[in-house]
C-alpha cells in the first residue's frame, strides 16, 4: 500500500497537467478541431551508454550481425532512441543504412556518463546551438550514478547515499528545465530499477547479503522520485516514461511479456557490450526472449519495450 501511494503521488503532477490541459483544449472555441501532429525535425540524445551508437554502428546490447558477412547490421536490433527516431523518419549518422543525404540526429550521450556528464553534454550543446519547439530531445542518466554510490556502501550508510542519489536526481530535473526552457520537446525515461539488473543478484551472492539488490532499488527510488517531482511538469514539453515501473512488470510477469529469463546477461564474457552479437550468447539466450544483455544493460527486447513507451509518449503528448 505505501508503495502504490507513493507511485500515485509521484504520477500526481504529471495526471493534474493532463487535466489541466484536456480543460484548456475543451474551452477553446468548440469546433473539436485536432492538436497539429508533432513533427519534429530533428532529435538529440543526451545520457549514458543506453543511448549510445558507435562510430562503427555497434551498441551497448546484442548486435544484430548480417550471416552471410558477420557485419554489423546496426539498423536491427535497434535502441530505444532510434526506435523512437524512426518514428518521426529520422536517423542517427552513427546507423544511416538508408544513406540519408543530412541525418539530423545526433547522439551526445557517453560511455560511463553520469549525471555531471549529461550536464557537460548540454552545456555543449547549447553553447553551439538551440533547441526549438521542432527538436526532440531524449534524456536516459543516472545508471552509472547509482552504481557509484552503491560501491560506497557500507562505508557509506545507506540514507547518505539515498540522499546523494536524490540529489543527483535534482540535477537531472535542473538540466531537463535548461532544456525545455530553451524550447525543446523532451522525452524523459525514469531510471530503470537497477536492483532488478543481473548485477544486483549476483551481488546478493557476492556479498553474502540478500539486502544488496533491495538498496539498489532504493536508491533508484531516490533518484526518481526528486527527478520527477522537480522537472516542471506543463503538460507541452515534456513526455515521462516510467521505465523503472515497466522494467518491475516484466520481471513480475516476465512470461506473460515472452521472456524466458530475467535475471542474467545473454552475451558472453569473452564478448561483452558493444561487441556482442546475436553469434556471441549464452546457450539457450536470445535477443528476443532474454530481457538483459549484460549485467546492467537491456537487451534488443527490453530496449524495444522501452522504445514502444517512448513513442507512445512522443505521439500522444501535446507537443
């Protein structure tokens, strides 16, 4: 019950801008005329490895390979971003396997980015350009922040380290205002529960403490919860998807989704992420049924479940 009462409150502004908006839209001169749909021109990605393309089209996740030549074949298997970019017909130079004469997308996000980092990134940014009501804007941090913190602990208590998640989460929602005060249209996944990753269960195991993978989690919470309760919420700028909740539903009910295992990496440790392949997994592990490809990063399935979201969230908002 107290975990359901603090999802409500969480969604709570979030629900009051829907309203909020729905009463604008109805008093606005009867005619039931549509809102114009978003189209936007261009899309920027901002964040840590979960959003990252290499120069040589490979990703932190199963690769899909060609199996005639073994190369890359960067537009399969695609990232929540790029499924969200071809939404909107829009691609990123890293995968341009229809040679798009000027792809308009472009991919700030790190390896190993922390919050601090996506600060930086958009720091950048704007100081060589805009943002306007036409760019679409992703924003998916905080992973490599909690995973930090976490290694603090026990030297560290657990609720200075819920604080300084928090605080991290607050960070976020300060960069996510820059933008959307710049004029951008955002797309904002929440951090994924981190104490659902294969990382967390073997630290369980590890450590000899089945309380490990349970602070990974509270510490998520931590992040999340000041990083939706600080972004400002008007109903046009910017969409939210719950990842962490969408990740808790499908380990909850995993076969229900088509997944067969949730709780370990698919690839090989002589082949990890980027450069495992759909030719490089355990036996047993595919992309499509196995919902982790390392021990923290989601799989082809989970980065299209998280990509379905976000095109859901990018069409329906009222950009």
């Amino acid at each position: 019950m107290k975990a359901f009462k603090q999802a409500v409150l969480r969604r709570a502004p979030m629900l009051m801008g829907a309203v909020a908006l729905a009463v604008t839209m109805a008093g606005c001169g009867g005619g039931g005329g549509q809102i114009e749909p978003f189209k936007p021109t261009r899309i920027l990605s901002f964040g840590d490895e979960s959003s990252v393309i290499t120069a040589t089209g490979k990703k932190y996740t199963i690769n899909a390979v060609d199996d005639t030549t073994g190369a890359i074949v960067c537009a399969s298997n695609p990232l929540w971003n790029q499924t969200l970019a071809a939404t909107f017909g829009l691609v990123f130079p890293e995968c341009n396997p229809t040679a798009v004469a000027a792809p308009t997308g472009k991919i700030y996000a790190r390896l190993g980015a922390k919050v601090a980092d996506v600060k930086t990134q958009i720091d950048g940014h704007l100081a060589t350009g805009g943002v306007d009501a036409k760019t679409l804007i992703t924003v998916l941090a905080g992973a490599n922040d909690v995973l930090e913190l976490y290694a603090q602990y026990p030297a560290q208590s657990e609720a200075a380290l819920r604080a300084e998640a928090a605080a991290r989460g607050r960070l976020l929602a300060t960069q996510i205002n820059r933008l959307a005060d710049a004029g951008g249209r955002i797309i904002l996944p929440t951090l994924p529960d981190m104490g659902l990753t294969p990382f967390a269960i073997k630290e369980n195991t590890a450590k000899a403490d089945p309380n490990r993978a349970k602070l990974l989690t509270s510490l998520t919470a931590a992040f999340n919860n000041e990083l939706t309760l600080k972004v400002t919420l008007d109903g046009r700028q910017l969409g939210v998807v719950f990842a962490d909740e969408m990740l808790q539903t499908l380990v909850k009910f995993a076969s229900g989704y088509g997944y067969t295992n949730v709780v370990d990496g698919a690839c090989l440790s002589t082949s990890p992420v980027p450069d495992c392949t759909s030719k490089t997994l355990a036996t047993g592990a595919t992309p499509t049924t196995w919902l982790w490809a390392s021990d923290t990063m989601l799989s082809p399935a989970g980065q299209s479940r998280l990509g379905s979201l976000a095109q859901t969230r990018a069409v329906s908002n009222p950009f």
